[in-house]
C-alpha cells in the first residue's frame, strides 16, 4: 500500500504556501534536501531577486534532483498563485520573479536554476549592464581566472571598471553596470572589439570562433550572447552540479589568487555575503560611450 507523501505549509509575507517531499535529496553530493534548500534560497532571496525583477525568467527544473530528468520553464507553471505575476512576451507568460513567496513557491517546484533575460520587461532595446562571458571549451580549465583577469585589465586600461562573476559552472562573466543605456548593437560592437584584440593578443587562449568544434581548447569570448531574447544565468543563482554552486561575483583579487567556482555554494555563501555584500550594486555605474565613440570613428563592425 503507498504511503502519501510527506508535505507540509509554511506563511510567508502574508501567502501560504506549501512544500511538497520535504526530505527529497536534491543535491544528493552536499546532502541538500528540498527543505534545507528552501532555506537557502530565502537567505539568497534579497541578492537574487534584484537580478530577475524586471527580467523574463527562464527556470530548470530538476523534479528528482540534479541527476535526474531536467527540463527548461519558459510559460508559468500551472497552477498558479494569486501572488505569482507574469510578464507576457511572443506568447510567452513569463513568471515574474519580484519576490519572495513567489522564489520559494517556484523552489518547491524544483526550480533549481534561475536565468534572467538581459532585455527588461517594458524597455527591452537597453539594457542596464553589458556582459561579456568566457566560455570555456573544456569541462575543466584551469586558465579560466587568468583569462577573466586578462579581460578585466584590458576593460581597466579603457578606463571601464568592472565584477568578475562565476557562472556557477565553467565560465566567467564580466559584468558592467551602465549611465546611458546604450543599444544592444552598440554594446555588442564593444564585444566584438574586445574579443578580436583577446584573441589576436593571446591566440594560445582566447578564441572569438562560433562553432565548437573549431576552438579547440581555447575559452571563448563569447560578445553575442548579450543581446535582446538572451539570457544569463542570473547572480546568485544556485546551478545542478554536484557541488551545489553558485554563481558569484568576486573581487579581482580573488581572481589573482586564482580561486576556483566549486568554492562558492548553497551552503556557505550565505557567510560570504554578510562578509562582502553585493560587489555588482556596490560598483558605480560605468560611461561606455566614449568606446561607442572610438569604435565608430577607428573601426567598421563585421556584425
């Protein structure tokens, strides 16, 4: 005869909510079961939140934990709340993660992964930060913090200061938060321009080549994923690796020291933000046109 399964409620902000299989091993490796890591996520809610409000969020699913089967969550899962809100996009009904009943009920869904679009709901051809993402072509690459290091003193000496991020998984991202809310093309022609001078300058490291199968071990400086209907996996979030990481922005001397992204996860980043606080909101805000400006008069884009 079956047993029911276990489930439980919990109030928060006002909303009931309810956890279903509390005790269900998520990531089996860190021993994180689905309530401790409900727990988690609140105490990330007020750092994660901030970079999926506005945004069309896309989630993955892991409904037995990571290593079972996953799927990618685009429309609101059914049914939904009186307190979940969408935002609609080509008929899409995005879930609108602006709070923290509505991260905690898309926890219990097994949402373990939040990717947050870089156009925002209502002004999607400017965007508020530009990012250039290091992609490695190798599962582990031990090159990683010296090509994010390489990056970032490169976007110093045009006088762009910027956050380093873990992607939680094998790359980096850089990221740049913006004054005047340039164009997709516009920032996305700085990419290119970084990327081609990464490349040519150290051709044993970086690689600005689209297919896959033709960058052999180089990391690729990936200047097309910012763009309109694009996504990142937004800061702070948890990703499905064995290790339970997460995605971090670092200090650059952190990146010197050649940490690693397995450090930072579910169960001590929590420690590591009380210590450090947000690096991305602490950084002002960066002038990229004069760039826009040297680009257009030095060089013609190949977009």
């Amino acid at each position: 005869m079956a047993t029911a399964a276990l489930k439980g409620t919990i109030i928060v902000e006002g909303y009931e909510l309810t956890v279903t299989n509390p005790d269900k091993l998520l990531w089996p490796e860190m021993n994180i079961t689905k309530l401790v890591y409900l727990q988690r996520l609140a105490a990330l809610a007020p750092y994660l939140i901030p970079y999926c409000t506005d945004r069309y969020l896309t989630t993955i699913r892991y409904p037995n934990g990571i290593h079972g089967k996953s799927f990618y969550q685009k429309n609101c899962p059914q049914p939904q709340p009186e307190f979940v809100q969408t935002a609609e996009q080509s008929g899409i009904h995005y879930v609108h993660l602006e709070a923290l009943p509505t991260l905690l009920w898309l926890g219990n869904l097994a949402c373990l992964e939040f990717h947050a679009s870089f156009d925002r709901i209502g002004e999607p051809e400017r965007p508020s930060e530009w990012v250039l993402d290091l992609d490695p072509s190798r599962e582990e690459e031990p090159r990683i913090m010296e090509a994010a290091a390489l990056a970032g003193e490169l976007l110093a000496s045009l006088g762009i200061q910027s956050v380093p991020k873990t992607s939680g998984a094998t790359g980096v991202q850089i990221i740049v938060p913006l004054t005047a809310r340039l164009t997709f093309d516009e920032l996305r022609s700085i990419g290119q321009f970084i990327g081609e001078y990464l490349a040519n300058t150290h051709p044993r490291l970086f690689t600005v080549e689209r297919l896959k199968k033709n960058r052999g071990d180089l990391i690729y400086v990936d200047y097309l994923q910012h763009y309109q209907g694009k996504t990142i996996a937004a800061p702070y979030t948890p990703r499905a690796r064995a290790g339970a990481t997460v995605s971090t922005p670092l200090l650059w001397e952190e990146v010197a020291r050649d940490v690693r992204p397995t450090q930072f996860h579910l169960l001590n980043i929590a420690d590591r933000l009380e210590k450090h606080g947000d690096l991305i909101q602490q950084l002002a805000p960066q002038n990229m046109q004069p760039i826009i400006g040297f680009i257009k008069q030095k060089f013609t884009p190949r977009l």
